[in-house]
C-alpha cells in the first residue's frame, strides 16, 4: 500500500527502488512504539530531532540518483538503518553513518537480523562522513542541511551523485549535485522537509 499510494503516484517507477521498497519492512527500522506508523506519508521521529525520511521523500532522491548494481554508496544519517537497507538492494555495497552510538548499534543489528550483509554502519560525526571507504558513487544525506561540508563533497567519485535537503524556509528542496572536474554542479529535484542534521548547518562567518 506504501508503494501503491505514495511512491508510484510520484512518478517513481524504475524496478529497483519499488523491488527495494517492497521488500524492505519499513517498521523493522523504527522505534517499536512507532511501529504502527511507520507506513504513514510523513517523516518518523527517531528522537534528538531526527527522523525517518517519509517514503515519498526517499524514494525520489534515489530516483534522481540514477543507482546503478555496482555502485558504493555512503549513507549519512542512516538512524536505525532504513535507508541504508533499500540502497543495499540496489547497490554493491553501502557505507552507512550514524553518530548516535545506540542507533549505529540497532542500525547493524536490525539489518543483520533481515540478511543484508553488503553493508556496514559506522558511529562517528555525520559531516565527517566516511573517508577511509571513499571514493563513493552514490552518497545521500537523511535530513536536511544549509551547507555541505568540503570534507563529503571530496568523498564523492568524480562522475558521481549526491541527493540531499537543502534547508531553505519552511519547506526544503532536495537538489541533486553531480560531481564534474572536482566540483558539485546542483540541480533542484523537489520539495520535501526534514531537520538539519548536526554539522550541516551554515558556518558562522568570521568577524573582528
């Protein structure tokens, strides 16, 4: 029904996300209290301002991602690992980071627990992203951010994507960026809303 009225209705028709959606249980990587919403149109709240991004939401970045089976994917924000188990079916491999030490912990139990061993999270600070893996084909952000720090964009194969939300008023817009000759050229996909994730936001300005 997730798939059927709130992914497909967007446009999203390409055989790997909707096999990826339909297979992965979306309640297995919320909270247990939530589970009972996990299917709904909205983002779910893991805590601490975080959330799981809405179906819809992630079902077209990764639509705008053009994913390929061979790509390495890094997976910023992965919270308890629900992201990062629709792309481990539609990638090679996927590096997934979380800076939460309980959620990094549930995210690879709950993804062991469903047999998905073509990906590994890492605890540490989401801006950081994962450099001993890089480069990376595919990267996405679960939440919003005002900038992207130099450190991720360097993560980036050149040739490769990265889909995230820009934080901009109210509503965000999730812009795709394809990396060429070194530099991230951003192109506005759609609108959707999430927090900023910690380390994402403007670095203050200098000033005497």
């Amino acid at each position: 029904m997730m798939v059927d009225t709130q992914v497909r209705p967007s446009d999203v028709t390409k055989f790997p996300i909707i096999d990826a959606m339909l297979t992965v249980p979306r309640e297995a990587y919320v909270p247990d209290a939530l589970r009972e919403a996990a299917y709904v149109g909205e983002n779910v709240q893991l805590g601490a301002n975080r959330v799981v991004l809405e179906p819809r939401t992630l079902a077209k970045m990764l639509d705008g991602l053009a994913i390929e089976p061979q790509h390495v994917a890094l997976d910023i924000g992965c919270g308890l690992g629900y992201s990062t188990a629709v792309l481990a079916k539609m990638c090679e491999f996927v590096v997934a980071v979380e800076d939460d030490a309980d959620q990094a912990t549930q995210a690879q139990n709950n993804l062991s627990e469903h047999g998905i061993d073509n990906a590994a999270v890492l605890q540490g600070a989401l801006a950081e992203g994962a450099a001993k893996s890089a480069p990376y084909d595919i990267i996405t952000i679960q939440g919003a951010v005002v900038d992207v720090p130099d450190a991720i964009i360097a993560q980036l194969r050149d040739g490769g994507r990265i889909a995230c939300i820009f934080a901009e008023g109210a509503l965000g817009v999730v812009r795709i960026g394809h990396k060429i000759d070194g530099h991230v050229n951003w192109r506005f996909s759609f609108n959707a809303g999430a927090p900023v994730l910690p380390g994402f936001e403007k670095e203050a300005a200098f000033s005497l």
